[in-house]
C-alpha cells in the first residue's frame, strides 16, 4: 500500500489485501501511521505481486469503515483472506473462535480499509 505522507512523499507499508463482496478490502487499526494518512488524503495506489512475475497495480480511494459493524466486517474479511469458511480463525498465529474474534478486532480498533479502483494496471 502507497499512501502520500504529510510532505507529500509516498509511503510504502506492507499489507494484505482480499476481495469481499466484489470489493477490495484490508485491515488496519485506528492507531496505525497509515491509518492517520488516508484519513488526511484517501488517495492510494496498491501493489500486489505473485512469484511468477505478475503483477497488478491499482490506484484507489479508501473509505475507511470504522464503527460497530467493523468485528463482524472483520469476520468475513479474515475467513476470506484466511479460506475458512467456518471454525476458529488465526489472529496472531493463535487460532480465536467466534466471539473471542470479535471482541479481540474491537479492543484492538480494527477498521477496514475500503477500496475504490479508478484504474487498474500491470502484467496479468
């Protein structure tokens, strides 16, 4: 993930992205330094790579979703990211089940980060 800084510099970050519903979803915390900069200017462009030397470039909009819906959102997310449909997922290599899952992205401060793609492109 590519965000702008406060100079305007581009800041690169790690993360893992998923497609929920027809959308591109990831995960973060209200706390995280790429939190604050979408926050400021939404404006992101993602790079996702896979070992044979493909590659996919998308240049976004994020809306953060930060409410009471986000430990359910969460749910669906991590069992999408992680393909378990059904049983405990994995959060911090410790398998969490239901509610405990629930309750741990809320104490956390989990939000997810929604993607609008306004352009797609690279070596598919």
């Amino acid at each position: 993930m590519i965000t702008i800084g406060p100079q305007g510099v581009p800041k690169v970050a790690r993360c893992g992205v998923v497609v929920v519903d027809g959308t591109v979803w990831s995960s973060g915390t209200r706390g995280r330094v790429r939190t604050r900069r979408l926050r400021q200017d939404p404006r992101c462009t993602l790079y996702v790579h896979e070992a044979r030397a493909r590659w996919l470039a998308l240049e976004t909009t994020v809306t953060i979703l930060d409410g009471p819906e986000v430990p359910e959102q969460s749910v669906r997310l991590f069992r999408t990211m992680q393909h378990r449909p059904t049983g405990p997922l994995l959060r911090y290599g410790q398998e969490t089940e239901g509610e405990a899952f629930r309750r741990a992205m809320a104490d956390d401060g989990r939000v997810i980060y929604e993607f609008a793609i306004h352009r797609a492109y690279g070596r598919v």
